[in-house]
C-alpha cells in the first residue's frame, strides 16, 4: 500500500471451508507491520485453528475516516498434508451376479478435506490400471457395469483434496463377477454324413461362453450320452466330428448340445437334430410277423413297419402258387414306408398262395425278404351275401344283395321269423346267379325279419348275414 495514503488499520476476514460467509477476526492473530520500501507489509498469525482444515483470508485497509479499501486477494491455507490424509478404509469388491457388475465398497474417515475419490481397475495386480471415474467425497459406493465374467479385476481409491492434490494409492481390492445365471442353450443344431463320420454344428447368440458338450442318442430317444469333452468356444459356429461309432443303428440317431459360460452355469439341452444314418441293404432286418387275412375274398398282408430304420424308403409284396416257381412282385410301385399293409384283389378262389415282403432303401436295393406266409383259398367257407335289402310290393317282400366269387357258391338261403319268435325258418333257397327274392306269403299288419346265407359247392353254409325288420301294413 503506497506510503502516501497511510491506512489507520487493517481487518483481515476468515472462512473456514469453501462455504459460508467470511468474518472478521478477532484478537487471535499476533499482528506486526513492517515497511519495506515505500509500502507497508502486515503479518498475522492465526492461532484459532484446528486440524485437517482449509482456511480461506483476504484483508482491506481502512483509514482515519473509516473508509476501506478494496479486497486483497484471497489467500488459502490447509492444516494438513495431502499425503497425511486417511484413506478410506474397510475396501472391498463384490459380485452382482443379477445386474452382472462389481459393487466396490469402502468407509471415509474424514470428508471434510476431500474433494472426490477416483477410482481405478486393473486386470494384473502389478499391471497397468485406468481410471474408471471420480466419486464425491462423501460416497462410499461404487458400482463397475463394464466387466466380464470369471476375469479377476483389482481396484484401487485416491483421494483428490480441496487443492487438487492427490493422496498415496489405497489398499488394493479384487473382484469376480459369477454369473450365475445360465446361459441360452445353442441355436441351429445339424448334422451330415462326412466320410463315416457325423459333423455336428451349432450357433449361439450369447456372450461369455465358455464352451460346450456334444450328446448323442439312439433314434430319437431322449436319453442322452455325452460324445465329447468339453469344447472351448472360439467363435459363434462351433464343429464338432463324431467319429466314435460305425452310425449302424436302423434308427438313425438325435444330437444335442450343451453350452456353458465361464461362471461355469450350463444351458438346457438345444432343441435335438435327428440323423438318419444311411445303412446298407445288408444291415437293415428283414420284414417279420408278416400276416394274411380273409377279408371279403380278397389278401389283406400286414407286417411290422419299418418306417423309423434309417435308409428305408419302402415295401415290395412278392407272391406265388404255394411251391409252384418263383416269387413275383405285385406292386408296380414301391409302397410307402409308413404304410405296413397291402390288399391283393387277383386272388382267385380254390388256389393257395405264399407271400413274402422285402424293403427297399434309398440306393434303390432291396433287403433279404421276410418269412412267408400262406394264404388258402383252395376250400374256403363262402362269404355271406353283402348289400342286403329289403322292399314291400304289391305282391309281398322283394329281397336283393351282392355277391363275389358267385363260381364257388351253389345257392343262396332265405329265413325268415315273425317279430318275437326267437328262431327264424328257411322259407327257401334260389340259385347263386340270382341276386333277388320275393316272399309272397305275408300278412298285413305283422312285422318280419329276414337273414341270408350263402352255400358253397361242397355246401359249407356261410355266417348270416345283416339282419333287415319290415312291417306289411
């Protein structure tokens, strides 16, 4: 202050912290002045302190009249060393497995000299660490979104006073995030044939996966064994080869696929793949419990289907006059492998058959060729008539029906009973090439019943056939 414009006396003003209202002080200083050149320097020591503060001062001169001058500049000063400061203490890191992050926790000693935390992470103990941001001084949480799981990471604080002074490293702190949750099971499972061996591939979508299990079964039974190790992911289409097997069951086989993260939690099983393993003719089995039945005259054939043995595509029905040449197909098209039946309508009465039944696969070879089976039509009983009817005429009942194989039957039966009789009477008989009958002996207001049978050549009788009820009114 130039010596011209001697101040009466100076105040100097305080404020502890960077808030609040500053103050005059008080007769705690021990004030001196000295002239040094042509102006005049006060000092002032404060007395009224206490530890671990930060004091803030300006002065301003005033004159005889009570009149002041402006503000000095503020000065600044701390009652602590930034090195002396206590770190936070109790530092610790925990897995969130839900929110897939690491909490850092830890306890402030003091705030009142703290600025803010930084935080820092690291991969290697001793290796590099970067700055993941800053926390005020009063927090004693944070949380790191940005991590991986099963990856061991190391923290460490530093405080950052009121100065933007920085204090020594904390304690060191470590963490693993264990993501328990489990993961999706693989996508898009398929296999092919490669040179007698399977190709297994799969995609999956998710991330920190680990690796995975190949399981295969036999057909498509759920049942599964494990066919592999345990298979590092690199990418999202993994390959595996299964070369552990000659593929020979007529089933075919199912793959699934297990994948595991590296917290170690496994998926469910992926939707399986079915592989139809390709078998030669002499590896498929033949046809068994090949059966024949009578149905209205005609061969009906079933046997055991084949339709779930890999590699076959279908039937072929063989026949022949029972020891007499060779077995001839009869199908001029190979029958679908989900249809295990056939019907021979070229059967003729009074001739016994043999039948066979081989597969075909997909090369378009057939296999060996079941057992065979008889079929004896030589002196069969006839088949009662069929398309039975009754019609009121002027004259009486017109009764009609169908026939087949008319050459082995000599004649048809006609019975008769009136209602609550309990045995009907055969009212007569007419030749086999008839297909009509008329009763002409009824009464009105009662009400009959009617049944046919059939008598073959050598006059075996038939079963009845279809009951018909009328009423002549």
């Amino acid at each position: 202050m130039a010596a011209t414009k001697r101040p009466a006396l100076f105040k100097v003003y305080k404020r502890n912290g960077s808030m609040g209202a500053f103050e005059v002080t008080e007769n705690q200083f021990d004030i001196s002045r000295n002239r040094s050149g042509d102006s005049i320097v006060l000092s002032f020591i404060d007395k009224a302190i206490g530890e671990n503060q930060v004091y803030f001062y300006y002065a301003v001169a005033v004159d005889v009249y009570g009149n002041t001058s402006l503000t000095s500049d503020t000065a600044v000063a701390k009652t602590y060393n930034t090195i002396d400061i206590l770190l936070p203490q109790y530092f610790t890191a925990k897995s969130l497995s839900k929110t897939k992050a690491l909490q850092l926790t830890w306890k402030v000693v003091s705030e009142q000299s703290i600025a803010g935390i930084e935080v820092f992470r690291g991969e290697k103990y001793d290796g590099e660490y970067t700055s993941l941001g800053f926390v005020s001084g009063r927090d004693t949480v944070f949380v790191d979104a940005g991590v991986k799981p099963a990856t061991v990471y190391y923290y460490y604080l530093q405080i950052t006073d009121k100065f933007q002074h920085k204090s020594l490293k904390s304690v060191r702190a470590f963490g693993m995030l264990e993501d328990l949750n489990p993961p999706r099971p693989p996508r898009f499972v398929q296999a092919v044939l490669e040179n007698d061996k399977v190709k297994v591939t799969w995609v999956t979508a998710d991330k920190n996966i680990a690796g995975y299990y190949v399981y295969r079964s036999v057909g498509l039974d759920t049942n599964y064994r494990m066919v592999s190790g345990f298979i590092p992911a690199k990418d999202s289409l993994t390959t595996f080869i299964d070369a552990d097997n000659n593929f020979s069951s007529p089933y075919g086989y199912s793959y699934s696929v297990i994948q595991e993260n590296t917290s170690h939690a496994q998926s469910k099983f992926s939707q399986s793949f079915y592989f139809k393993s390709v078998m030669k003719a002499d590896n498929i089995p033949s046809i068994v419990h090949l059966q024949g039945q009578n149905v209205n005259g005609l061969a009906r054939l079933y046997w055991e289907s084949l339709q779930n043995v890999s590699g076959v595509t279908g039937y072929n029905v063989l026949r022949r006059n029972k020891g007499i040449g060779y077995f001839v197909k009869l199908n001029a098209y190979s029958i679908s492998a989900s249809h295990n039946f056939y019907t021979d309508s070229t059967v003729k009465m009074g001739t016994v058959y043999e039948y066979k039944v081989n597969s075909e696969v997909i090369s378009g070879k057939t296999t060996s060729p079941s057992a065979p089976v008889e079929f004896d039509l030589s002196n069969p009983a006839p088949l009662a008539p069929s398309g039975f009817s009754l019609a009121k005429t002027e004259t009486g009942v017109e009764l009609s029906w169908d026939l087949t194989h008319r050459e082995i039957l000599r004649e048809v039966n006609i019975y008769r009973a009136e209602r609550g009789a309990k045995v009907a009477t055969k009212i007569g008989s007419i030749n086999a090439d008839k297909n009509s009958y008329t009763d002409l002996i009824t009464e009105k207001g009662k009400s009959y019943f009617y049944y046919l049978t059939a008598t073959s050549l050598d006059g075996k009788e038939s079963e009845q056939s279809v009951a018909k009820f009328i009423t002549i009114e």
